[in-house]
C-alpha cells in the first residue's frame, strides 16, 4: 500500500475523462463473447492530444464468466505514425486504488516524446477505480481520512481504538460491498488485462508499471509469460506470496529510515534560509526535532486551518511519510513543521490529509489487499509488532506493524497469491531509485532474485517513489527508453549515479 492510495484527487479527474460509470449489468452482453472496444475521443485541458476513452466489460466473478459484468475503463494515446507501430504498452498505475486513466492523462504526452510513434500507449482504471465499476463500504467520514485509514497507534502506543475501527470497516464493506468488492484483487486485475490484450488484438503486450503497478505487472508475466513483449517494473517491492501487501506495509518503516536522511540534508541547507524553511544547522539535528515536534502535538494537537481538524503528532508522521515520495514536496513537510514551531502560527494542512477519501476510493483501497491475501487475526500479536516496530523504527511510530480491516475480513482470500519464479521469456527490465519511501530497495531486491534472469535490475542512487520520467535521471531514463524502443536490455544489473 502505497502513498498513492490518497487518490482522491486523481479519481476525481478520471471520473470527468471518460465520464458516467457503469455499475449495471448490461443484459445484452455475455462475459464469454470475443471483448471488443468502442473508442471516443476525450482529450483533456491539459493532457495529451488525441486521447481515446473506452469501456471493456469482464466477468464480476471469472468462474462464472457469463454471469454478471462490469466495466472497465480504459484509455489510449494512438500512434501518431502507425507505419512505425510496434505493438502497445500498457501502462499499469500504482496504488491500490490509482487511476490509470488519470496517469495517461498526466503522464502520456511525455511518454509519447520519449517512445515516439513506437507504440499505441493505453491504460486502465482497474475494477473499483475512477470511472471503471465501483463498489462502497458505507464508511463514516471520520473513518476515511489517511491518518485513520493508516492505523497511527494511538500517542502511548495502544491499538484499542485501531482494532476497532478496523473491525467495524471490516463488517462495514462485509454488509455493503456485496459481491464487486470481493472481487478487488491482484489476481482479477491481471484477469482483467489479458481479456484488455484480447480486445485490443495483440498477441503480445509491452507495460511499464509502477509502484503497486509493477507487482501487477509481475504477476502477469508470471501467468502470461508468452503473452508478454517489453515489460519495465518501476519501484518494486516484496513479491513473497505468503505476505505480498503484509509485506508492503512492514516495509513502510525501512522505507522512511531510507528516505528521511534526504529530507534532513534539504532542510538543514543554509539555501533553505532565504526561504524561510531552515529547520536546523546541521542535518543530524532534523530527525531529532521531527521526532520531538511530533511527541508534543501527540500531546497537545494545535489548532490548524481547517475547522475540526487539528494538527497531531499522527498527522504531522501521514505528512512525512507522503512528502518523502519526491524531493518537491519537502517544502510542505519544512513549512508544517515550521508553522508548528512558531507560537501563534495557524497550521495550513495539505488537502490529502484535510479531508477524508471518498468512500468508494477507500474500499478499493482496502479490499485489493484484504482480498489478496491472508492477513493474522491475533490482536495481541498486532500489539507486539507495533511495540517492536516503535523501538525500531520511531519516525513511523508502529503504523507498518499495527492492524488493519484485513484482520477480521469476512471472505478469505479466492485466489493464491503468486510466486514468481525465474521460469519464462527473459524480458523483464526492473527499475529502482536506492532510497524509495514507499517500495524500499530491499524488497525490489527481493524480487529482483525472485526473477533470476529474466530481469535485469537498474539502481539509481537518488531517494524517492517512482524513476522512469519522473526524477530527472537521465541515465534511468535512457535504460528504459532504450529497452522499450530497441529491445536491447543492460547484460546485467547496473547502478546509475545520481
């Protein structure tokens, strides 16, 4: 679970590009007739010419493949020179819970200038995303917001009011989310996908994937490996199937020890002086002020900008741990944390942690990964990992140890996560900044060996979530675009300075 699970704002914009969502079964149609595409145009202010919008109709329940449907919503970026065509790329977004029609939107123009007419770009919101079929949990509002979404320990390291919440949400989406919240998995949205390559008429795809994304992508190379041409995985983490999203969230705390010496070097930069965010004199001091600002709004929480919500010491940590996922948000982190240090000061919050998610963004969120795999149900086992997690690791306070709605989840799991071995095509380019917050090096490296020598492992030195067009590193870009252009992959793994 990623900091790309605070989606609000991304399925908002979905939502206007491809427009009304189809929650009804169309009676006409069956889920075992050959899936076909209706494109539209639905260019954006903003994005990139040309865009087309589509919806593709799959199975609720693939066992059953013609019972009742929903739709999916997908978009593509055509080649603007089909003579140089080679194939499609399909471009997978993170989350759970991200949009890939908002990322195409966002992201394809520059993806066209550095592929060229190469490919057909072409994305999708998976089931329970943005303008594709959603389902509710009938949340409260409190119950949506990140710092309650994220189980923060209560400020003594108690978990009293976690596991209840978490067992309320747990019966909540039991009661409400009905049979297309069950269905939210890893395992569909890879089902969902090939029956995308039917529609389209490939016999193969190329993907780039990432964060959440590329563990997508992972697994259909594993289900599919012939069906798969160029395959980039951008921010990887632990692909261990008795864990996998278990696994994800342990890692948030490696993940932000990673990660925050980034920070505390920008904020103790005499540069940071004439912006008025100097928070130290010397780097070493910032994670020590962080820490003890965030103990004193644990125990008196001050009043911020928006009425009803204060800023606390869990807030101030959601914050952090968001603002490490790339170098432009640390002023964001640097001006809270100023405005708490300065009396009379009114707190601005950023607008992700305001407000709650919408009820729908938060069950998508929570059902991939309640659905995926099985989660421990020992609410003392839970105290004692985040007691471990908070002597350890203090900057994330116990959150990637405590408990989740995934505990006391009324469905097990339908499908087997999957292992990943180094049987198939060697086609697979992984792509991994050193100091990820989200998806820490060491799970990458995880799959990385998982993969053998079907992958090849690209390291760039740099901190933050996500690398390909995105940090500026142009010997990253350069790997990619190559791979995905030429075929022509590193021999072996390679670390690209930052």
């Amino acid at each position: 679970m990623t900091a790309r699970t605070r989606n609000a704002l991304v399925l908002a914009l979905t939502a206007s590009v491809v427009g009304t969502v189809l929650t009804a079964t169309p009676p006409a149609l069956a889920a075992s007739s050959l899936p076909s595409l209706a494109w539209r145009p639905c260019a954006q202010p903003g994005g990139p010419a040309g865009q087309e919008c589509a919806e593709l109709n799959v199975p609720v329940d693939y066992r059953t493949p013609d019972g009742p449907l929903l739709s999916i919503a997908v978009s593509r970026l055509p080649s603007e020179r089909p003579a140089a065509r080679r194939g499609t790329l399909l471009v997978l977004p993170g989350g759970p819970g991200g949009s890939g029609i908002a990322r195409l939107t966002r992201q394809g123009e520059a993806l066209r200038r550095e592929l060229g007419a190469a490919y057909d770009i072409v994305s999708l919101d998976p089931r329970g995303v943005g303008a594709s079929t959603r389902a509710s949990c009938e949340l409260p509002a409190a119950d949506r917001h990140l710092v309650t979404l994220r189980p923060w320990p209560a400020p003594d390291g108690s978990i009293t009011e976690n596991v209840a919440r978490s067992r309320r949400t747990a019966e909540s989406c039991a009661r409400n989310g009905g049979a297309v919240l069950r269905s939210f998995s890893t395992a569909n949205e890879v089902r969902d996908i090939d029956r995308l390559r039917q529609a389209l008429g490939e016999e193969k795809l190329s993907a780039y994937g990432i964060s959440y994304g590329s563990y997508v992508g992972a697994v259909y190379a594993q289900k599919y490996p012939q069906r798969t041409d160029r395959w980039v995985l951008d921010s990887n983490d632990d692909p261990d199937p008795r864990r996998v999203e278990r696994a994800w969230v342990a890692n948030m705390a490696v993940g932000a020890e990673d990660r925050f010496p980034d920070f505390a070097a920008w904020a103790a930069d005499p540069a940071r002086d004439a912006e008025g965010l100097r928070l130290a004199g010397r780097a070493e001091e910032v994670r020590p002020l962080f820490l003890s600002l965030a103990a004193e709004l644990d125990g008196a929480p001050r009043a911020s900008t928006t009425p009803g919500v204060p800023l606390t010491g869990n807030l101030l940590r959601q914050v952090m741990y968001d603002s490490l996922y790339n170098d432009a948000s640390f002023p964001r982190l640097a001006g809270l944390m100023r405005a708490a240090m300065t009396p009379g000061a009114t707190p601005v919050l950023p607008p992700e942690v305001a407000g709650p998610l919408g009820d729908e963004d938060a069950a998508v969120t929570m059902a991939v990964i309640c659905n995926d795999v099985r989660w421990p149900r020992s609410v003392a086992g839970y105290e004692r990992a985040v007691a471990a997690n908070r002597a350890r690791y203090p900057l994330t306070a116990g959150l990637p140890g405590n408990v989740l709605p995934c505990a006391f989840w009324k469905d097990t799991p339908v499908d087997k996560p999957t292992r990943l071995t180094d049987r198939g095509p060697s086609n697979i380019l992984m792509i991994q900044n050193r100091r990820d917050p989200a998806t820490p090096y060491v799970g990458a490296l995880r799959m990385r060996r998982a993969f053998g020598d079907r992958a090849r492992l690209v390291t760039v030195e740099r901190g933050g979530h996500g690398v390909y067009l995105g940090t500026g590193n142009a010997c990253g870009n350069r790997a990619v675009t190559v791979f995905l252009t030429t075929g022509e992959r590193p021999a072996r793994d390679v670390t690209c300075p930052d």
